[in-house]
C-alpha cells in the first residue's frame, strides 16, 4: 500500500536493530554479572558476592597498574590537550592556504595508521633511545600516549573553534584588547568546554590503549590493559570481570561527562 | 544639532584596497578620499559589494589599506591594529560576548583600557541608562531580545568615549518597527554623546532620514558626497538618481549651461529649466532626471505627451505610469485623496507638465 509507505517503519529493521544491539551488549552484559560470581569460574553461577571485586583491590599488581594507567593517562591527556589546542587554534584561525589539507591529515594521522604500525616503530625508535640516553622510564609511554591523543583531543576543540564566531574576537579587539587578552577573555573561556570534552576523550583513548603500549613498555610498566591481557593468558578468574566491570564503570561516566560537556552550548 | 566645527575627524586620503593578486585582483576600493567631519553623522550607502563595508574595517583597523592614508585628526591610522585606535565599532551581528553579563560586555572596553574599577562602574552604570538598560544589567547577552542586544552593542561601544564610532548595518536585523524606533535612537544617542557616527547602510530610506552627509558609493568608488538633499535632489550620476529613490530619466538637449542652470530642450520640444550636475562637461545630450512627485499630470497640453499605461495604488499615494510619445517611459506620483480616484484611466491621453525646478542634468 503506497499511501501507507514510511521511510522510518521498515518490516525487518526492528529486528535487525535487536540483533545488533544484542549482540553488541549481550557479552558486556554477561561479563558483569559474573564479576559478582560467588565461584571462581567465569561460565557457572555460584551465587551473589562481591569479593571478586575485592580480591582486585588486594591485589597490588592491580592497584599499581591501575595507577600506572591514570598517570600515563592523565599526563598524556594533558599534554594532548595542549598540542591540540594549539594546532586547533593554527589551523582554524588563518585563511586557507596550500598545504592546510595535508596539515590536517598530518595531525590525524594516528587515526588512519593502524595501531601495530605506530607500535612497532616506537620500538624501534625508543629503544634506540634508550641505548643512547640509558633512560627506560615511563616517559616512552607518556610520549606516545600523548601523540596518538593528540587526534582525539584535536577534533572536539577544532570542531568549538569553527562554530565561533569570529567577530567576537574581533570586537574584543576593537575594544582595546590585545592578542593575547583576547585569547585570555574571549576565546579560551569560549573553546573551554571543547578543550574539557578533549581532554577527557584522550584520558579514555589513553586509558583504553593497549597495542601500542605493549609494545613500548618495558618491564614491570604494565598499565590496566596490558596487565589484564597477562592474566588472561595464565587462566581467568571472575577477578577480570571485576576489574573489567569498574573499568567500564569509569569510561562510561568519563564518556558521559564528555557527551553533556561537549553538548553544553556557550 | 549641535554646531559643526569645519574639523575634520577622518580623512581618508586616496585609499585603495585590493583583495586578490594577479588575475584574479579585485579592487574593493579603488582611490577613495573623503573627510567626514567632527560631530557629524556620516553615512556610506551602496549596494552589497560597493565596497562601504570594507572601507569601514579599514577605519576600523580589520584591514589595512593597500594604498593611501587614513587620518584621524590628521594622524595616519592606517598601519595600527584595532586595540590601538581609539575608534569602536557597532557589528551587524552586534558581537556581544555570550559568556558576560550585559554590563560585564558594556564594561569590557574601559577594562581593556585599565581604568580604575570605580570609574568602570560608574561609567557602566551612565551607559545603562542611556540605552535605557538598567534593569537588565545582570543578564547573559542570549537572555535578552534582538532590539535589546543591538541597545547593549551601542553602550559597549560608546563606553570608552571612541573618537569615532563606526556602525555596521546595525539596524538590518532588527523587525520594521523596531528599526524606525532605532533610528530615532541613533540620532538621539549621537547628539547627545557628540561623538562622530559612520553608519554603513544600504538602505536609501535610512540614510535620508538619519544623516547628516551621505557619502554614495559603487564599484568601489564614491560617487557623490552630500547632504540628503543634495543626494536626493541632485544627483550628480544616474546611478546616485537611479539608487536614491525613484526617478524619471529622459534625454534631452543642453543649452545655455552657466551658474549651476541651463536649459534642456526635450525631446517633445518642450525647454524647461534645470539645475546641472557638479562637474557637468558641456556636451549636446544629456540625462535630464526628474522625481516622480516633482511633475504633475494634465489632461490639457503639458511638458510632456503620452499615454497612461498602468495606475498603481500605493495608500499614500498612487504612480501613473505613463508611456511618453517620445517613446521613453514617465512614472507621476500623485497624493491621494479619500474623496475620488486619481482621476486618470488607463489609456487616456495626458500631458505631464514638469515644474520649474525639478529638473536636474546629470554629468554623465
């Protein structure tokens, strides 16, 4: 019946929907009831407990690269964020040039190079560094953090600044201030919520890595991934639906303060 | 009015700005000079893209010149960034700062000036009342209607007491009636606050009403600078009479050019009087213009022969379009009355007859 065609209500499409969404949350879902497993498997049901949950908070390995993880995160969120902000700001506020285009593409170029790529050139590169320097600190780590941030922090600030509008930096200016007042009193207070939502996307970017940081790590610099990763290897127990479920606790309210931030207008 | 001084604020001396390079140039403003002078509300009027918009960010310091100079009170501007010119600026899209109260807005100028809080404050509080404001001075600028953003936008611009104060098509965004009231407005505010206006409109209705001068511009150049009168009645060029209202233009012969009259014989045979263009190069045919309620339709022997084309009713007034026997095309404005018609019909034969001064010889 052509009179009662509607693009929205395809026959099939809920059921195609269900499937996706099923699929896509089904396996979380199973993964967090069993961190409440009262037996030590993964697959039979032993009844309620919470000790999974504290047997992870026992255990010292967790804990230290738990920590390991917030500082590389939020060390190279920051310093993502910076870089960003400046390369967002050197790409929006000029005219357009030859060249712009390839800039772009050099700044989001850790989003098109695949992750194994980066990894293995790090490497190589690092410990090079490390013969010549004799350093083998968590700075390799904070390094390429930062860099593979440096796209997803970009995009949200990029995408605050070209809504601006560019009068108003001009008014302020018209009004006595100088470049740098500008940016102080109009711009930046202006891009602020760009630059929070950036922020937070590359901690979770940062905190969720695992190839590249398997890669770079040197002993005993495990971050949360890349030790869950081990343990997996050695046999599971419900600890790692533990640790996973307050990981994906945190990311989801990172994510949510991230999709009101960057939704809040002016 | 307060009495004008013959000081002159801005001079802008030969200015040209060209956009573009090689091929593709674009000369926005071609070899400008104009002065407006102190106290005076100056408007620069043109169509899009005749270059008023750009001369005004040169004033203003968002651009600099590509040649010339720009004098204010005889002191080149041309090379000094915005922040360093003591001229403010009203934008279209008014500009205000979304993250500042209405009075944090008003107050930034005088704050970016480094003046002492109390006097920022006081100086706020002078401005609020003046755009009569006050009682919203502690709201965000997108808590407050259109005509209200547009009062805060000319208290923020007139708080650090410009030299000048350059106004971007303020009024555009603004419904009908709230841009008569602002018209009204910016006379008022200009004449209290004496300060030097520059308004840029395209709007010919507005500029007759509001200025002092208008400077009349296209193509990147002024064409003709004047009172409103003068630019209304006596255009120099067809395309200052054909932008400026409506108007007649008709060929004629020019003879007897001297102190600012001559007399042009119509086509019809007819010789009438005129007042010459500025700059008038003596030349057998001219344009001869004439507004449509400067002549006046007879049913007896006129000026002028033709037939009635069309009537259009406009409530005020009604235009008679009349097809000439010369061939060229005559629109009358006649006033209305309540108790008849026009007292013309489609079609009918008439005379128009073209009164002792209203006739004016362009120069081109």
């Amino acid at each position: 019946m052509a009179s009662n065609f509607s693009i929205k209500h395809q026959p099939g499409f809920t059921a195609i929907a269900a499937t996706c969404f099923i699929v896509l949350y089904l396996p979380i879902f199973v993964l967090v009831v069993y961190a409440f497993n009262a037996a030590s498997s993964t697959s039979e049901w032993g009844g309620f407990s919470l000790k999974w949950f504290q047997s992870a908070y026992q255990n010292t390995q967790v804990i230290d690269a738990t920590l390991r993880s917030f500082q590389i995160g939020a060390i190279a969120a920051v310093l993502s964020t910076i870089f960003a902000t400046m390369a967002a700001l050197a790409t929006t506020r000029t005219a357009s040039y030859p060249g712009l285009t390839f800039k772009y593409a050099a700044i989001n170029q850790p989003l098109m190079v695949p992750e194994i790529v980066t990894g293995v050139a790090l490497l190589i590169f690092f410990s090079r560094i490390k013969i010549f320097t004799g350093y083998s600190g968590i700075g390799y780590l904070v390094a390429a953090h930062t860099a593979f941030c440096i796209p997803f922090a970009y995009l949200p600030i990029r995408a605050r600044l070209e809504n601006m509008d560019l009068t108003l930096e001009r008014a302020a200016a018209d009004l006595y201030a100088t470049p740098w007042k500008t940016f102080r009193r109009i711009t930046l207070p202006l891009l602020w919520p760009g630059i929070l939502a950036g922020l937070m996307l590359a901690f979770v970017i940062s905190l969720d890595d695992v190839v590249i940081t398997e890669f770079v790590k040197s002993g005993g610099q495990d971050t949360l991934p890349t030790y869950m990763l081990g343990q997996i290897r050695r046999g599971i127990t419900p600890e790692i639906n533990a640790i996973s479920t307050a990981f994906l606790l945190l990311s989801v309210a990172i994510v949510t303060l991230f999709f009101f931030v960057s939704r809040k207008r002016d | 009015m307060p009495d004008k001084p013959d000081r002159n604020a801005i001079e802008v001396v030969n200015v040209s700005k060209i956009f573009g390079s090689g091929e593709g140039q674009v000369a926005a403003l071609d070899k400008v000079s104009v002065s407006i002078r102190e106290n005076e509300f100056f408007t620069l009027l043109g169509p899009s893209g005749c270059g008023k918009t750009t001369l005004l960010r040169l004033i203003a310091g968002f651009d600099f010149p590509t040649a010339g100079e720009i004098l204010l009170y005889g002191q080149d501007i041309a090379p000094l960034p915005p922040f360093k010119r003591p001229v403010n600026t009203v934008f279209q899209s008014y500009a205000l700062f979304p993250h500042m109260t209405v009075a944090d807005n008003i107050g930034f100028g005088l704050e970016m000036l480094g003046k002492p809080r109390a006097e920022i404050k006081a100086r706020v509080a002078e401005m609020l009342k003046l755009v009569k404001m006050e009682a919203l001075a502690g709201r965000r600028t997108g808590q407050i209607s259109g005509g209200q953003q547009q009062r805060v936008a000319l208290a923020r611009a007139l708080a650090p007491q410009p030299k000048v104060l350059l106004l971007d098509e303020p009024l555009s965004a603004l419904d009908y009636k709230l841009r008569k009231e602002m018209q009204i407005e910016l006379k008022r505010l200009q004449h209290e606050t004496g300060i030097t206006f520059i308004f840029v409109t395209h709007d010919q209705e507005e500029a007759l009403t509001m200025s002092d001068r208008i400077a009349v511009m296209s193509s990147g150049k002024i064409l003709q600078v004047g009172s409103p009168w003068d630019i209304y009645d006596k255009p120099a060029e067809r395309f200052v009479a054909d932008f400026i209202g409506e108007t007649n233009f008709l060929t004629a012969a020019i003879s007897g050019v001297g102190s600012g009259k001559a007399r042009a014989t119509l086509k019809s045979g007819t010789t009438i009087e005129a007042t010459v263009a500025e700059g008038f190069q003596p030349k057998d045919n001219a344009t001869v213009v004439v507004r449509p309620e400067h002549a006046k339709l007879t049913k007896d022997k006129g000026d002028l022969s033709g037939t009635v084309e069309n009537i259009v009713y406009f409530g005020t007034d009604t235009h008679i379009h009349v097809h000439l026997d010369s061939g060229e095309a005559f629109t009358v404005r006649q006033q209305n009355t309540r108790s008849a018609g026009c007292g013309f019909e489609r079609g009918d034969k008439v005379g128009i007859i073209v009164g002792n001064d209203a006739a004016q010889v362009l120069r081109d």
